[in-house]
C-alpha cells in the first residue's frame, strides 16, 4: 500500500511536464520575463454543459451528469437557475444544466485527451478561433458533441449534447495567453502578424 501511495504521488501529467521543461522557457524567450514566477499558467478547466429539459427530463440530467463524468474524470454539479426565465418557462432554482471545475493533474490529463483525440475527432475540425479570449487571459469555446471523446458510448446516449469549456490561465494578456495555450498543444488558428488579439477580438 505504502508503495502504491509513493507511485501515485510521484505521478507528474506528460503535459505537466511540458510546461516545466519547454513553456517556461519559450515563454520566458518571447516576453522577456524577469522572473519564472512571471510565466502565465493554467489555472483550471471547467466543463458546462446546459440542458433545456432538465427540468422535466430527469434522466436527461442524469445522462448528463454520467456523460460529462466519464469525460472529466470528476463528479459534476448541478447547475440550477439563478432566476426566473419566462421565455423558457424555467424558474429560479432549476435544474439547467451541470458542470466541473478540473485543477491539477486532471485539469492536465483533459486537457492532453482534448487535443491528442477529442478536437481531432470534431467534424470538419479547422482549428479553435483566436478571438475567443475575454480580455482577461482566459479562453472560452463551445463543443457541439459530445460523441467526439472517446468516454462516451453512443448506444447509451440520451440525446446529442454540447458543451462549453473555459480555460482560465494567470496570463495578464489574452495575446500571453494565445502563445501559452499554442505552446501546450491546443490548435488555435494562426493570428494575423500585423495585429493582436485585443486588436482582432
């Protein structure tokens, strides 16, 4: 058991290690930081997904919930209303939807299957676009299936559901963050040379 416990420790994500050995550095090459602590990181990931009948499908929310565990590697949460929606007839307190917030080794283990399988997968895939950066550092984009990660098995599916996934990083410039999420592997489209992110965005 002991043994057991020294091995799962010692355990470092290859995409971890990564950033440890190359990203540091480049980054550090391309924005001349002074200091390592300077180098912009990912903070966490989260996972959304929204359902519109939940409220009357129970199954479809426990679909859901199954789903985007078996894709995060983590037990979400249900996300409930936080008022009343007339046009939907939803009201304040809900069921809409569920999601999880991944850090650590499981933020790095989801984010190395997004882009080694489950991008790839995407029909029509032409890469992720540069101007979804808020302003802030952090990266937002939408996935219309989720049949594209490998987790999931399509005969046992409720319906066909999206998601949204949001990267937060430490990055102070969404044009930081642009080069550090190119860097760990993710298939941003190519900027244009003469402007910015902020510029294009």
């Amino acid at each position: 058991m002991k043994e057991n416990k020294k091995n799962n420790n010692s355990y470092i994500p290859s995409l971890r290690k990564l950033y440890d050995s190359e990203i540091i550095t480049a980054m550090t090459k391309i924005f001349k930081y002074s200091n390592v602590m300077e180098v912009p990181k990912i903070r966490s990931i989260s996972l959304n997904m929204g359902l519109g009948d939940a409220k009357n499908n129970s199954k479809v929310l426990e679909s859901a919930i199954n789903e985007l565990g078996l894709i995060s590697g983590q037990k979400p949460i249900v996300t409930k209303a936080k008022k009343d929606i007339s046009n939907f007839k939803i009201r304040k307190g809900w069921p809409v939807g569920c999601k999880v917030t991944l850090r650590s080794n499981k933020m790095y283990e989801f984010l190395e299957r997004l882009i080694a399988i489950a991008l790839p997968r995407t029909r029509d895939f032409r890469g992720l676009s540069f101007k979804s950066f808020d302003k802030r550092g952090n990266y937002n984009f939408g996935i219309k299936e989720q049949i594209i990660f490998t987790e999931i098995n399509y005969d046992k599916i409720q319906s066909i559901s999206g998601m949204n996934v949001t990267i937060v990083t430490s990055a102070k410039t969404d044009n930081e963050a642009y080069q550090l999420l190119k860097l760990f592997g993710l298939p941003l489209r190519e900027k244009p040379v003469s402007s910015n992110i902020e510029e294009a965005a």
